[in-house]
C-alpha cells in the first residue's frame, strides 16, 4: 500500500492529498489519515482527492493535490487556497 505523504511536504503545502497507482488501481493518501482510499478508476480517484482538498480548503487550511501516473512521475498539481470569510471558490495553481 502506498504511504502517506510526508510531514515535510505537509508543512510547506498545508494539506496533501497525493493519487498515485497500485496494482489493479489507484490510492488516494492524505495527510490527515492513516487509511488511505482505493479506486478502480484513476478519474475517480482524482476527483476523490479534489474533493477532499476543497473540504479542507473551505474548512480554512491550504491543501494540494499532488497527481501521478502509472510510471509513478508527477503529471499535474492543483492548489486549493483556504477560505477567509466569506465563501470564495478555490483557485487552482496548474495543470488538471
């Protein structure tokens, strides 16, 4: 099963939330959680882990979302800011 991210990239990104491949499908790691999500789809499991990075961001904490592909490279990031205030809609940073 595949670990969950580092402290380290916790710290400077706020909440990580990284996809990446297993056998037979893919894990969406947090973070905040010891158990780690399992899907079939990678579609699935990349909209799984935005999900979860916007919960956070409109709970007020940074998250990033880290996406990698079968190789295991890193293809794409998307940032979501923590809300302040008023309710605003995440802003993504690149890629997805």
């Amino acid at each position: 099963m595949t670990a969950r991210p580092s402290a380290t990239l916790a710290e400077r990104y706020g909440h990580v939330v990284t996809v990446t491949p297993l056998d037979g499908g893919w894990c969406v790691a947090s973070t905040l959680s010891e158990l780690p999500l399992v899907f079939f789809s990678g579609a699935q499991a990349e909209l799984s882990a935005r999900r979860l990075a916007r919960t956070f961001a409109e709970a007020g904490k940074d998250a990033h979302v880290i996406v990698r592909d079968r190789r295991n490279v890193q293809i794409g990031t998307v940032c979501y800011f923590a809300a302040e205030g008023e309710e605003r809609p995440a802003r993504t940073s690149s890629g997805l």
